[in-house]
C-alpha cells in the first residue's frame, strides 16, 4: 500500500475507497436519503497551494507571508530571505531547472558588493601600487574559483558599504554575518584538508577574516593582542596565517601570493618620528634584560630587538606599507603572546610601544576604531 507523504496536498485515492467500505449505513454516500436522493459527497473546498514562499520557511515547512525583500518570519529570526527566481515563460518552453535560483547563489545584492569592491574597496586596503594590485588580482585568479574567498571579500565589502553609508548600516552588516558565516563553513573542511593547490585560497581567506574581524571594531574587553576572557579573536586569526605557511611550507605558494614579511614597493611618505625613539628603545631593553626572569629574559629582550627593527625600518623609508608594523605580533613567540595575555607587566611595557606604530593605522577605516582603543587602552596603563 502507497504510504502518504506529509507533504501531500489531497488524501490518495487508496484511503477514500479504504474509508467508504467501513463507513456505517447512515453515513454512506450512496444510500438514499429520506426523500429517495442520494446524498451528496461533501468534499473539501479547492485552493491553490503557493509556491512562491522564502527558501527558510519551505524549508522549516511554515507558511511563509512572502512579503519582500524580507519576509516576516525572517526578520523575526534575523536571517536572510532568499527566494526562488523563476525565469519569464517563453513561447518555446525549454528545461528552466538551470535558472531557477538556489540557495546561496549570487543575486542583485552580490553584484552591488562586486562592483563597490572593485571600486572602493580593494584599493583601501593598501596604501601601495604593489598591494593594491594583488588585492585586484584576487576576484579573477582565486575568488571565482573558490567560494569561501568570494564570501569573504563579500563580508569584507559589505562592512565598508555599512562604514560608507551608515543609514543602511543594518542592512550592510546582516549581508556582512550571511557571508561571513557562509565562507566559514566551507574554509573550515578546506584547512583541515590543505594542500599545495588550495593554500593558496586558504591563506587569501585567513587574511581576509583578519580583514573583517578589524572591520567588526573593538569588542567589549579586547584588544589587538589579548582580551578580559582569553586571546584576542583577531590575534587567533592572524596568527592563523602563520599556521597556514608553516604547515605546508613556504615554498608551496604561488609566486604571487606567497606571503611576505617586507613589502618591496615605494617607502611610505615620511612621518614625524617619536622624539629621541632610538634612545627610548635603547634604555628599554636594557631594562628589559636587567627585570627578566632568567627563563624569559632571552625571549623579551628579543622582543624588544624585533621592534627596534619595526621602528628603523618604518621610520627610516623602508616599508612600503603601513602594516608591516604588524610583522611584531607576526614573529612573537606563542609563550610571549601568552605572558601578554596574562597582562604581565613587562610584556604590556613592550607592547605600549608597539602600539605607538599603530598611529599610521588609523586613517584606515578598517583599523581605525581597533588601534584607538589600544592607544587607548596603553595611554591609562602609563597613566597618560
């Protein structure tokens, strides 16, 4: 016997008749009523099933309203409201499954976010000719060829739309979370199977949602290098990148996106350096070596050492871009980074001139409010 499908519109045929042989004499449908008739079949009225409802609501099986952009069961749950695109009949009907729109697919709001990256976004990102033009390259040589990448630069994009154009703020940052959240459930399966031909998506990716975790802003009790309840989430991240080159090796990138610790293109423009820096830094470390517990003095003493680099080459026209700077947390030690995190005194005293790099940062809209906070943050500990 043909089970019934919950989704069935109408009770199969098999169950009328099934019903009409144990129905009682007085309730049969053919027996002649009193006045010699037969009484008549009472059916259900006929409608129309819609199909014209969101993906979320035919996918959880509730009515949906179809109310657009958004419909209301949607926006009560604060996710995002797909629905079907169906093609304009033809006079020669041809197979439409191809067209028809699924889940996750590009739509109007993707090409918005296409165009405002190749316009505004990507060249934001980097104050040099060089890192601008990979950031150009990325849409056409790894994002069309992988999805993750594509989400992220999405999310990427939709953060600058809500920074650029704050009366849609919500609007941007709700498409922002949907890609986000896409690009992280597919990334996640690709590093845990990485190879020399994903790398190089998967770093462009790590990179990116270093990107979008700066865009997010300062959270409640973090900062750039630790936070009030564990490890920063920005600094797992980028960290995350040096994960990623050392788990496959270096050598395995492309030539073009091979990660590099010195940029090589034009020196920034000159800046007013920090009066008397090289002596500053000189008296630092000698402090530094002289506290140090012995077990940690070598390693502090080198992160001073790494800084005075930062500090010579950004102030002395080497960088060709402002985050080099960050190159500092780049080359920490785990167990530096853990010492910081616990807010051990000589560690914040080397970070608080990290951060005094950080100045160049913020005039980008990306960084601006994280590297505030943290000069912030750095001036009450110095009781500035």
């Amino acid at each position: 016997m043909q089970q019934e499908s919950p989704l069935s519109d109408v009770t199969p045929t098999s169950t009328t008749r099934e019903s009409s042989h144990h129905a009682s004499p007085a309730s049969s449908p053919h027996e002649p009523n009193k006045r010699g008739g037969k009484r008549t079949r009472i059916t259900r009225k006929s409608h129309r099933k819609s199909r014209a409802g969101c993906m979320n609501c035919k996918t959880r099986r509730i009515k949906c309203d179809e109310s657009k952009p958004h419909c209301a069961n949607c926006i009560r749950r604060n996710v995002r409201c797909d629905y079907l695109i169906t093609p304009a009949p033809t006079s020669n009907p041809t197979n439409h499954d191809n067209a028809t729109r699924r889940p996750g697919s590009l739509q109007l709001s993707d090409i918005e976010l296409t165009y405002h990256w190749t316009t505004s976004t990507f060249p934001s990102l980097a104050a040099g000719s060089a890192s601008t033009s990979h950031w150009q390259s990325v849409m056409e040589t790894v994002a069309l060829k992988n999805d993750h990448v594509l989400h992220l630069m999405f999310a990427l994009t939709a953060r600058h739309l809500a920074y650029c154009r704050p009366d849609r703020k919500d609007e941007y940052i709700a498409t922002a979370e949907y890609h986000y959240e896409a690009a992280l459930t597919i990334v996640t399966s690709e590093i845990a199977d990485m190879r020399a031909d994903n790398c190089d998506a998967i770093l462009t990716s790590v990179q990116l949602i270093c990107f979008v975790s700066w865009a997010k802003g300062p959270q409640p009790g973090e900062y750039l290098a630790f936070g009030e309840n564990g490890r920063s989430e920005w600094l797992v991240m980028f960290r995350g990148i040096k994960t990623t080159v050392m788990s496959v090796g270096a050598e395995k990138f492309t030539k073009t996106h091979a990660p590099a610790t010195r940029n090589k293109g034009r020196p920034l423009p000159p800046m007013d350096k920090p009066a008397g820096y090289e002596d500053q830094l000189k008296d630092l470390r000698e402090h530094i070596a002289y506290v140090s517990e012995p077990a940690v003095r070598d390693e502090n003493v080198h992160s001073v050492d790494i800084l005075e680099e930062m500090y010579s080459n950004r102030y002395g026209g080497v960088d060709g871009e402002y985050h080099v700077s960050f190159g500092w947390l780049y080359r920490m030690s785990d167990a530096f980074l853990d010492r910081l995190q616990q807010c051990d005194p000589l560690t914040l005293i080397v970070y608080a001139h990290f951060v005094v790099l950080m100045r160049d940062m913020e005039k980008f809209w990306l960084v601006n409010a994280q590297t505030c906070s943290d000069r912030q943050l750095t001036g009450n500990l110095s009781g500035t």
